[in-house]
C-alpha cells in the first residue's frame, strides 16, 4: 500500500503582473486503491495542483509539502516522479510533434521500468490496450495528440495509464469533451487500472457525470485554492443539485 500526502500546500505562479498565488493551504490525503474527486468551480486551482504533484516548473511551491511513503516529491525531477509511479493525465493535452505514440509509449515505459519492455509482449500490450479504448490501430503510427480530436486526446491520456501502470494517477478533466460513448470507454480504462493495480485515482472534475461511470470514494469541494468542504459521494450528488453558489457567495463573504 501507498500514500500521498499533501499537506498546507501554498503555490504561486509568475504572470505578467507579479506573483500570483493560486493554492493557499491544500490537505489532502491520497491511499492506493481509493478514488478522490476534486471538484470546483474555473479558476479554483484545480490544475494548479494537478500540474505541482507532476512537478510543472511554472509553478513555485512557497509552503507546505507532497510526499508520497513519506519520500519528498517536491525535491524529485518530473522524470523521478514517473518512476515513483506518479501519472498526470492533462487537462490539455499537448502535441509532441516527430513523436509516434508508439516511440512515446515505449520511450515512456523504458523510462519508468527502467529497461526496455520485450518487443513482442509490449506489442501484444499496446494493440490490447488500445483495442479496449477503441482507438483505431492507425493511431499507433501517429505524432502524439497532432490532429488528434479532444476525446481522442483523453484516450491517449489512458491509453498512457494502461500500459505504464502507475501507483497514483491524476486526471485533470478527463472527462471534459466527451460524448457519452467516449465518457464510458475511458471510465472502464480508468476503473480497470483500479481493478487491476490498485491504482489511487485523483479525479479533478467540474461536473459529476464522470462520476457515475467512476466512483469516488471520497469527494472534496476546492474553493479559492483549497479544500473548502469534504465528503463522501453523497456530496458529488449535492453539488449537481445546487451547483457551486454555496460556497462562492462564502467566498465572497469572508
Ligand atoms: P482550474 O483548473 O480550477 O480551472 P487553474 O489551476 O487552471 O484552475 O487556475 C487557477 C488560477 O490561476 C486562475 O485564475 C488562472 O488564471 C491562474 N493561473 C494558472 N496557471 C497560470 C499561469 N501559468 N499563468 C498565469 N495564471 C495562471
Ligand atoms: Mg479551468
Ligand atoms: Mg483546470
């Protein structure tokens, strides 16, 4: 079993007009095989902590810690990040033009495993994975995410789950453009890898549809860069009803 933990995480960002800062105090507890929902309303710092736990280096971590069993992974590089079995799944992914998702999928796996993975057991791997997202063989010899749709985009984010297995995974609006067929194909991709590895889910969302085909253990609300209420799944189903008003109008009070 493992852990993340974050604990009074403070970050801020550079832009044009200073120091901007963005998390003001995060908590956070993360054990394998439990799935958190963060949900919030544009603008709350979801990202921002999406990108400070895969180790984006435009964001400055001013206070607080992340560690996962107790080893400091804010000191680590992105790539240990990977090795210690962290994933990101992208709001948006990025293309990496001359990079086949093949050669990025075997470059990533040799990266984190260490070694090369058996040409023949990985092929097997990678057309396996692939024909359970439903993505058309083609997409194997194509530059990673050049021309790829948005639901496209979100596959090759699991597609990268499936097959490099990580410990902790988070997905930043991996639901966000898809229809319904798409929502389904990459919520199994997710429950599998929770089925089968134990994998810890970070689940950022801004609508709870996604939550129906993934089931969230634990939801906590993130308001203005932090935890602003906590609960379990029973929360998500508030939160459709009456949406983020609640604790916006708190904000503005306070
Ligand atoms: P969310 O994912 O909840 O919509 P973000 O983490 O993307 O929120 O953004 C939180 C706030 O920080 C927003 O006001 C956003 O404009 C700002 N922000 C995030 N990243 C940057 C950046 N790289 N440069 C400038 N501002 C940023
Ligand atoms: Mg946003
Ligand atoms: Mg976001």
């Amino acid at each position: 079993m493992s852990v993340i933990e974050i604990r009074d995480l403070h970050v801020s960002v550079e832009t044009d007009q200073g120091t901007k800062p963005i998390l003001k105090g995060v908590n956070l507890t993360i054990n394998t095989g439990e799935t958190h929902a963060i949900m919030g309303p544009n603008g709350s710092g979801k990202s921002t902590l999406a990108y400070t736990i895969a180790g984006h280096p435009k964001y400055t971590v001013d206070s607080g810690s992340i560690t996962l069993d107790g080893e400091d992974v804010l000191s680590m590089t992105v790539d240990e990040r990977a090795r210690a079995g962290l994933f990101l799944a992208m709001q948006y992914p990025v293309e990496i033009p001359g990079v086949t998702v093949t050669n990025f999928l075997r470059t990533a796996k040799t990266a984190i495993d260490g070694e090369a993975p058996g040409i023949r057991g990985w092929m097997k791997d990678v057309k396996g994975a692939m024909e359970n997202l439903r993505m058309d063989s083609s997409f194997a010899a194509r530059n990673v995410n050049e021309g790829f749709s948005g639901g496209e985009k979100k596959r090759n984010e699991i597609l990268q789950l499936e097959l490099l297995k990580p410990t902790f995974a988070v997905l930043d609006e991996t639901d966000s453009g898809l229809d319904v067929d798409a929502l389904r194909v990459v919520s199994e991709g997710v429950n599998r890898a929770k089925e089968n590895t134990g994998l810890g889910v970070l689940l950022i969302t801004h609508y709870t549809r996604i939550l129906r085909y993934i089931k969230p253990d634990f939801v906590h609300v993130f308001v203005n860069g932090r935890v602003a209420e906590e609960g379990g799944p029973e929360l998500a189903d508030r939160l459709e009803e009456e949406g983020y008003d609640r604790f916006l109008t708190e904000t503005a009070v306070s």
